[in-house]
C-alpha cells in the first residue's frame, strides 16, 4: 500500500492548514532559501506571459525543483505537492507588496472593482509531474484610505499576493467572489484532492 504522507513544498502556513483540513498528512520539504532566490524556480514575469501561464509555470518549477532536491536526499520517495498564487487585475500580476507603500498602492487599485484570483498546483513524483490551475473572480466594495491603512498596519497583507487575505481581516472588504474560496486562501482544495488521487492517495 501506498505511503499516505506526501511532501508539501511551500512554507505557507495557510495551505498547511488546508491540507489538514482535508486529512492530507504531510512533510515539509523546505527549500534552504525562498524559492524565488533559487536558479531552478524564476518567479519574474516573462515578457509576453499571460497570468495563467505564468502561475503554472512557477508551481510546476517548484514541485520539480522539490522532486530533484527529493532525489538528493535519503528521504522516503512521495509525491510533492507545490502551488502559486498570484493575482490578474486587467491583465497585469499582482504578486506580494515589497512595502507598506506599494501594499497601499495595490488595495487602492482593488478598491470598488473586481479581480481574479489564479492558484496552479502540481504534483510531483519520479517523472511524472501534472498540474492544475484554479481561477476565482473577487470584488472589493469601495475602501476608504483610512480602511486601507488601518488594515496595512497590522501587518496582514505583507507575505499575500495582492496584500490580503480572504480568511483574514480583509474578508469585511469582499462584496462576492466566484469560484474557490480556498483557491483564493492558496490552495483550491477540489483540484488539489483531485490531483491527489490520480498520484495513488487514499483521500
């Protein structure tokens, strides 16, 4: 029977505590620095690229780049499993804010108007690698500046890609969203249990 445990390759505690959610057992498989500092995962927007590819490309290079440090390590072979999120506003990515200004900047730009929400998952195991690619559509009500910087303050939106958080304090600014709510937290559940599966796990 296969091993039920699988190696998660993020350092987000929020898509630990969605797996848990779902009775997913798992290790981490860190990274000895952020992804983004590592040749083999280039998180930079390529010219040309689309929202979508780029999530996808980004979470496949990370569940390859675990299954090849995997191969390095004398560690139990199991699946890894790897994501992105990212946001789409008119075509443009919004990723994480590199300061309380630029955290600023983005929520004004979401205010009163709808984005989306793109999560790509893969899974990784030997040489087989598949992913899957959630898309969500959220829409902000309209946000005072004094709302804006009261909620950068405590620090919420920082290591969040579009400087918020769905499960956070930054839930009273959405009107309605479409699609998954856990795709948005940064893991879309259904994709993910059904990926899953089709690596052998016994969900």
């Amino acid at each position: 029977m296969m091993d039920p445990r699988i190696y998660l390759a993020s350092r987000s505690p929020r898509r630990r505590e969605l797996l848990t959610q779902i009775g997913v057992r798992f290790d981490l498989l860190l990274f000895r620095t952020e992804p983004r500092e590592d040749e083999e995962v280039n998180e930079s927007w390529l010219a040309g690229e689309t929202p979508e590819a780029y999530v996808q490309r980004v979470a496949r290079a990370k569940a390859a780049f675990g299954v090849g440090l995997l191969a390095q390590r004398p560690l139990v072979v199991r699946p890894v499993l790897a994501a992105d999120t990212t946001l789409d506003l008119d075509g443009e990515i919004i990723g994480k804010p590199r300061d309380e200004t630029d955290a600023e900047e983005i929520l004004g730009r979401l205010s009163g108007r709808s984005h989306r929400v793109l999560t790509a998952i893969a899974v990784g195991r030997g040489d087989r690698l598949e992913h899957r690619l959630s898309v969500s559509e959220v829409r902000f009500r309209t946000l005072t500046v004094d709302e804006i910087r009261h909620y950068i303050r405590g620090g919420e939106p920082m290591d969040k890609a579009g400087a918020y958080g769905i499960q956070g304090r930054a839930a009273a600014f959405i009107e309605e969203i479409h699609g998954s709510h856990s795709g948005i937290v940064g893991l879309p559940l259904c994709e993910t249990a059904m990926l899953l599966r089709e690596f052998g796990h016994p969900l």
